[in-house]
C-alpha cells in the first residue's frame, strides 16, 4: 500500500512536471503525417543557440511510452540547452494518440509490429522535413534509443548508415523471435556508424544472457544473448579488436571495439547490477525502480561519446 502511494504521488508530481516550460531552452510541438498516420514529434531548441546549424540528437521512446516522458525524464532536454544541440522526440504508433505506442522494428513490438507500421520510413521523411524547418546540421545527425527505441535505432543505423553521425542504445537487442530457432536478427549496418549501448546483466525483460521475455504462449518473445548481437554487429562492422576494462570496482564493464578508423567504433557497457532502465536516470518512475548501484549516467556518457563526430 505504501508502495502504491509513493507510486501514485510520483505520477501526480509528473504531471505537473510534463506540462512546465523549460526555463532554459524552447519546446515546439510538429506533426507530421507517413502513410496516412499524423503523429506528434516534440522539438526542443536550446535557448540562444548559435548563429550555425546545430546537431540533433533524436531520441526514441520505449515500449508504452511517448515524447512528453521521454523528453522530461531521460536527462537529453538538459544536455541540450547546456551544449547547444537541438533534441527531437518522436513518437511511434498505438490504439490512442500518443499513449501505449511502440515502434514496428521486424520482429517487436506491439501496436506497431502488429500493423506493419512503417517506422523507419516515417523517421527518414520526418528528418528531411526538420531539416528544412530547423538550423539542423546534416552532417551531425544522432540517434539515441531506450528498449524498444533502441531496436528502432538498430535498424536505421543498419538500413541509413550513410544519415548519421553515431548512435546510442540504452537496455536493448537488435535481435528476437519466436525460439531460439526463428530469430530476427537486424543486420550491421553496410557501412559502419559509432554506437554506444548499455545493457544490464539483470534486465528482466530484454535477458542479457538470452531468454524469453511474455507471459503467454502467443506473446513470448526470444532473444539471443546480448554479448552475442554486440559481437556480431563489431564483425559487421569489422571491428576486430577489442579492449576489456572493469569501471566502478567491477560493477561495470567496459568493452571498445575498434576497427580502421574511428567510424568503426563500439563502446559497450555492461552493468553487472543493472536492470532494465536508463542508467543514472533521475526522474520519472524507472529511476525508482531501478536497483543498480553504479555511478555511471548513461545520457553524459552518450553525449561525450556523438559531440565531436560527425559523417
């Protein structure tokens, strides 16, 4: 019952949250319409930017949720006006307008999946519009995924490797099915793309070391282990050698890939106690239910790793 009110007065808390302006930069709302759907994107323009085209970083939402949470709890809002970068929410598809929505990446998820929305074509044409609207600099275009955005990220990064600088996924898989015998797999992109990714070793829903996810038969899904996908996408990518380093007491694990060039480049962080969440998350209900012990904020870590890239 305790639990249940801390819960409730969050949710309250949020969303007198969700409706306040940024004191620092600009919140523009755009919708844009792919295949007869008309969906809503949140654009966050950081307050006096420079006279130049700026970066832009999008940033995907997971499974269930939408722009609002997103750009409210995953701490890119704040990155943005303090380093100048334009922050773009898109918002997948569901029974309601932007709630319960998810994003259709070949083998998950939801509303999405189920109807054969196409996501990645939508994403495309949604940055060809922004960039017409908004001082975007082509050249520096990034992606950013949590869960189920993630696998969105996976698969623009595999299908338009030649559009963005580099990309970032946070507690996801570029892989699933059915059974271990029937596996999606997304393939490396053609050309490689520097990514940064977080898993935990204690994710319930996404098993690092592979497993099912679903309660019944019919919603079940399989997923290879996440050390196996990160590997072959370093293949892919032909990023051969590796470096091992322990952060944090062995708390979290670090892995580089590298390859010719710095275009050929993975970080992949582990976190040995890590859940299904955002690491170092400090708003929204995630960061209250996220057990880990480990320092480490994944959203400066993403934002040190894309700053200085560009395609």
């Amino acid at each position: 019952m305790f639990k249940t009110l801390i819960v409730m007065a969050t949710m309250i808390a949020m969303g007198f949250y969700l409706v306040a302006v940024s004191e620092k930069g600009k919140d523009e709302t755009v919708w844009f319409s792919h295949d007869g759907i008309d969906r809503r994107t949140i654009v966050h323009i950081p307050h006096n930017p420079s006279s130049e085209k700026l970066p832009a970083v999008f940033v995907f939402h997971g499974l269930m949720g939408n722009s609002i949470y997103t750009k409210n709890t995953y701490g890119m809002t704040e990155l943005a006006d303090s380093e100048k970068f334009i922050a773009v929410y898109p918002e997948g598809t569901g029974p309601l307008k932007s709630l319960f929505l998810s994003w259709n990446v070949g083998f998950c998820c939801g509303y999405a999946f189920e109807n054969g929305v196409d996501d990645v074509g939508y994403i495309v044409e949604l940055i060809k519009h922004l960039e017409s609207v908004y001082p975007i600099d082509p050249d520096r275009i990034f992606l950013v995924g949590l869960s189920n955005g993630g696998m969105l990220t996976y698969k623009l990064v595999s299908e338009y490797p030649q559009l963005f600088a580099a990309a970032a996924v946070v507690s996801s898989s570029p892989a699933g099915g059915a059974n271990e015998l029937e596996v999606f797999r997304i393939p490396a992109p053609s050309a490689p793309v520097p990514m940064i990714i977080f898993n935990g070793m204690l994710d319930p829903i996404i098993p690092y070391d592979g497993g099912f996810y679903g309660d019944s038969e019919q919603e079940r899904i399989y997923f290879p282990s996440i050390l196996e996908s990160v590997d072959l996408w370093a293949d892919g990518m032909k990023a051969s050698e590796l470096q091992r380093e322990e952060l944090e007491n062995g708390r979290v694990i670090l892995n580089r890939y590298t390859g010719e060039d710095s275009r050929s480049e993975i970080h992949f962080y582990t976190i040995v106690d890590g859940d299904h969440t955002w690491p170092g998350r400090e708003k929204g209900l995630d960061a209250l239910q996220s057990s880990s012990k480990s320092s480490i904020k994944a959203s400066e870590l993403i934002w040190e790793f894309l700053k200085d890239r560009s395609r």
